[in-house]
C-alpha cells in the first residue's frame, strides 16, 4: 500500500508574522520556512507504518512557489521515499490544493491521504475535509491514534470533551493532531540522502486544474493591541485589584 | 437571502457554539434556519426552535445521523442547499469537520473562523496564530463559513418558538463507522462559554499536582478548567482543556494562566480575554506582556495565597 502525504512550507513555529505596512499580507521575507508542523507529524506516521511493514511507499506532494520543494526535503530526510511539487507562483486556496490533491491521489492510488489538520499560516483547516468530499473518500480529523490494516484505517480522533474512535474502509483520509506522534529529528546521513531522492516537477496546468482564488484578499491588519499590565506583589493585592476592576 | 445555519449538539442540547454562530449568521442579513442533525435529537431541535432569531429549525432524525460523522451529516447539508445563500457552521471540532466537506461538494471556498462580519459576502478571520487580521471577500454564489464562538455573543432564547420540519438523511455507502468515545464529564464549566477560566502549564509538573492545585482554585472561582499544550502533552490535563491556535480559542472575563509562558500558540486561543492574571516565576516570561495583572512567584506558593485572599 503507498500512503500520500501533502505537506506545505510555513513560517517556522517560532517565528513572529509581522504584517506588511501596506496591508497587504505578511511579511515573509527573511523569516524562517519550515515544513508544517502538522505535516510533519503526517510524514512520521506515514514513515513509522512503512518501517511497520505495513506500507510499500510514502509519497510525499506540495503544491507552491519553487522554494516550497524544501518541505519536500524535510519529508525525504524523515524517510519519505518521492516527491511531487506541483509549482505555482498564484496563491492557492485550500479548495484549489484539494483539487490538485485529488488528481495526484487518482494517480497514485494510495490506501491512505495523510494531511496535517491545519496549516499554521493560514489556519483553514480545510484540506484533509475538502480532498475526502472531491474523491468521495471517508475521513477522520484531528487522529491522535492510526491503527492500518490492509482494508481499513481505525482512527481515534481529538473531539470535543474526549475522544472518538471511527473506523474507516479503505482508501480513505486522516488529518493529524498533536498528539499523534513525536516526529524524529532527521540524522545528518538522512539529510543528505533525502537531497538524491527524486523529486518531479508539475503544473497545476498539467492536472487540468483551475487554481483562480475564489476569495478576495481584502487586507491584512494588525490585530488589536495588548499592553502589559502591571506586576502586583501578593495575592492579597491580586484579589483586591482583581474585585475594584469588577472580575470577581 | 436566506441563511443555513449547522447546529453542534449531543442530541439532548445545543452545544454554547451553536447560539453563538447565529448571532453571526443572522449578521449576515437573511432569514436564519437551523439545520439539527443527529440521532433522537428532538430535544436539540426543540432548544433551536426557542432561539432568539431563528425562522424555521430543520430536524433530521436518523441513526445514520448519530455521532456527527462528516459525511453523512455533509451529504445532508448538500441536498438542501440549494435553497441557501450562505452555509454557517460554529468552529467547534464538528464543524470543523463536517463543513470543509461540504464547501468542497459545492465547489465553494470556505472562510474559516470568521470573527466579524463586515457585510453578506465580507468577513475578517485571524491568521498566523491571530498574529494578524485578514479581511476576505468571497466571490462565490454561496458563501460557506465557520464562525469562531469567542468572537460572538450567544443568541438568547426569545420568546417565540420557530416551526420545526422533518428532512431526510441521504442514504450512501460512506465507508465510515463509529467504534466508540470517551467523553469526559465534568461538572465544571465549558471551556469556551465559561466566563472564568484558571489554566495550567508544564510548570505544574504532574498530573496529580494539577489536579491538586488548579482544580480547587477553579472550583472557589467556579470556573473552567484549561492547560497549554505542553500541560496537556504531558498527560497533565486532558486534550479537550487544550487553550490556543490549534486547541480551544477562549475569550472569558478572566483567564487566570499558572506556570504558562505564553508561547504565541498558547496567546492565540487567549489574548482576547477581557482580564489576564498571569503567575509565573520568571519575570521575563512573555505572558506578561498580555497580562493585566501579574506576579512574579512560585505558583505552588501563590495559589494557595490566593484562595486563601478569596476567603
Ligand atoms: C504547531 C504547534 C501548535 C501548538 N499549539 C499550541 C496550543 O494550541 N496551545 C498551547 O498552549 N501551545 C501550543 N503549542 C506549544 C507552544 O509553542 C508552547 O510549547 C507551549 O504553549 C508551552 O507550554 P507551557 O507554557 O506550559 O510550557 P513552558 O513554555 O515550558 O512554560 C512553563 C512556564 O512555567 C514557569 N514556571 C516553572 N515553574 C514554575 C513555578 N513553580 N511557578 C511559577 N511558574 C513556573 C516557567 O518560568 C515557564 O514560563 C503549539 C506548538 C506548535 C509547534
């Protein structure tokens, strides 16, 4: 069974979004890119079930500008074994990505379409959910547990107040959560074979997909500010200041 | 226009999310209508019917309908929509789950977590973890949204009581069955309705002193209970108390944040509470700078400190 995992570049975890003074987005340049975290958790998983012995093939895919190819390196040094970039100066839309997602999936025939639940730029959460309506594949979100067998996928899931467990036939989608896995940190041998794996290159255009935004980026403000308050030195000052402003 | 908004419940009642998401739909301008769909649910379409605002409630009844699963629930919301103008689900985990599915089958673009509603078809939505605001317009036919509870007061009961109607599920073969659930119940407040919340950190060390430290304080305060990511992970607290971008966004009178550093994950599901107390013993620590009030000390000293200054 090959097993598809798309994976996008984001600014990194610990990097800061500065809005662009003319509104018009973020600025990224000179911001640190990294690999989703959530891909990244998708990638371990995919990885861990290959080392399992229970998946022939991790094919790792992203859909962005030529630079995007370096989340597919990160997938290769964890263990994916071949990357597509489908490349795109436009800014693609969830829907679009789906799109494309679908038709690699027609191509490729995996058991299972592991995405990360969301994207830490844009924050949709969206894909995994829109890649499973377009193939008319079941899915199960937000997995902090996947147990595969050659026919199904069972999947327990972070729900609102707990847990949830679904059991999915196969082929299907799982979007991941944190607490899935812990993803490995790649080993320096790892890194470099991962620059020999092969990579192909497309085009949206090669998949007869239109990727035209159907949302109009209006602008891109700051959020409101906060101060810091001040420091207060006991819990009896606390109580006090915290019954004069009216929160007790 | 005319408006579909998705309830989230558990058969027996509408989940906080729900009346919050249709003071946004009903934002939008049209007639609202809510869509309950689960199994043995009439109590939550009856809880629908009293809300403030709505016109009709559509109450489909079916055990295919239990247990929320997206595709069912999606295939559902598909064949009725060509009588809506805009889609509306709450941003709570199932509307998260269900309404992609259903943007995807109309070949719309969804707007995820709207937090304003600037007109019919113009929305803001925080990105990069609320570190910025963006402004969308969608340009398709219909307009598929999901609506972020912290930003919208809840939907009060009127006094009227809306007709409900029975609709069908769409039989398929969805390929997708429920094995089972561990559902926490507690008596407690709910994380994002709950107006005062005192949430714990790595810093609280185990899962034992959590319990014994930030659940009596929560109690005094009869408040929610919430925790970082870090706190959670550990095994501290558990998934569902998780605050922040990619856990429960909350916006209460009081978010009281023990031993959290306020990493900018943890600051986006939080920074918009009306009062932060932060207690941290590092001075630097960057949740004081959201903070209002704030106080440089050992949580395990400090907050027996405070329950005893609330007595
Ligand atoms: C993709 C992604 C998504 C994430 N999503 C979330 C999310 O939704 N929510 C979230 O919270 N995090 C999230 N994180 C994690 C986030 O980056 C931080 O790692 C996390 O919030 C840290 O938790 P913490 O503040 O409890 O732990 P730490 O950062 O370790 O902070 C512990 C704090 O406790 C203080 N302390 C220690 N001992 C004491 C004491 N005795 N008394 C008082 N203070 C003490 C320390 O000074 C320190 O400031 C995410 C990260 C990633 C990469």
């Amino acid at each position: 069974m090959k097993i598809l995992v798309p994976v996008k570049l984001v600014i990194d975890s610990n990097a800061k979004a500065r809005v662009k003074p003319d509104q018009s987005g973020v600025d990224l340049a000179n911001v640190k890119l990294s690999i989703n975290p959530f891909d990244e958790i998708s990638v371990e998983e995919a990885v861990r079930l290959k080392e399992a012995g229970k998946v022939s093939e991790v094919v790792a895919v992203t859909i962005g500008v030529a630079k995007a190819q370096d989340a597919l390196r990160a997938a290769l040094a964890i263990g994916a074994d071949r990357g597509i970039l489908i490349q795109t100066d436009e800014m693609v839309e969830p829907l679009a990505i789906a799109k494309l997602l679908a038709k690699v999936a027609e191509a490729e025939q995996p058991g299972v379409v592991i995405l990360g639940k969301q994207a830490i730029d844009d924050d949709s959460n969206q894909t995994g959910q829109m890649l499973g309506a377009l193939l008319g594949w079941p899915q199960a979100t937000f997995a902090s547990k996947v147990d595969l067998s050659a026919e199904a996928v069972e999947v327990t899931r972070e729900v609102d107040g707990g847990h949830q467990t679904l059991k999915l036939t196969l082929p299907a989608i799982v979007t991941t959560d944190l607490r899935l896995n812990e993803p490995r940190y790649p080993s320096l041998p790892n890194i470099m074979k991962a620059k020999k794996k092969p990579i192909e290159t497309k085009a949206p255009a090669d998949y007869g997909v239109d990727v035209t935004p159907r949302l109009k980026l209006l602008k891109v403000g700051e959020p409101p500010a906060r101060s810091a308050g001040i420091k207060v030195k006991t819990a009896g000052e606390l109580v006090e200041k915290l019954k004069s402003a009216g929160a007790l | 226009m005319t408006t579909l908004l998705i309830a989230d419940h558990n058969n027996t009642s509408l989940a906080d999310a729900t009346s919050r998401a249709l003071t946004a739909a009903l934002q939008l301008g049209g007639d609202v209508h809510v869509l309950v769909a689960g199994a043995n649910d009439r109590a939550a379409a009856d809880a629908a019917a009293k809300l403030d605002g709505v016109k009709k409630v559509l109450l489909a009844d079916d055990p295919a309908l239990d247990h929320q699963l997206a595709e069912p629930i999606a295939a559902l919301v598909v064949s009725l929509a060509g009588d809506y103008d805009a889609i509306v689900a709450p941003a709570t985990g199932n509307g998260k789950n269900i309404l992609p599915r259903v943007a995807a089958l109309l070949d719309v673009a969804q707007v995820s977590e709207i937090t304003k509603v600037i007109s019919s078809d113009t929305f803001e939505r925080p990105i990069y973890a609320g570190n910025a605001i963006a402004e969308v317009r969608s340009t398709d036919r219909k307009t598929v949204l999901t609506v972020r509870g912290s930003a919208f007061a809840p939907a009060p009961q009127g006094a009227a009581t809306a007709p409900i109607e029975p609709v069908a599920a769409v039989a398929g073969d969805y390929r997708s069955f429920f094995v089972g659930e561990a559902l926490a119940s507690s008596d407690r407040p709910e994380l994002t309705s709950a107006k005062v919340i005192v949430s714990g950190g790595r810093a609280l060390g185990s899962a034992a002193k959590f319990n014994e430290v930030i659940l009596p304080l929560a109690d005094r305060l009869g408040a929610a209970v919430g925790a970082s990511r870090a706190a959670v992970d550990a095994g501290y607290a558990p998934n569902d108390d998780q605050v922040g971008q990619t856990g429960k966004i909350v916006a209460p009178d009081l978010y009281i944040a023990l031993g959290i550093s306020g990493a900018i994950q943890h600051l986006a599901g939080m920074k918009n509470s009306k009062i932060i107390v932060a207690v941290n013993k590092d001075e630097d620590a960057p949740i004081f700078q959201v903070a209002d009030y704030g106080i440089v000390g050992d949580l395990f000293q400090v907050v027996p400190e405070i329950e005893k200054a609330l007595n």
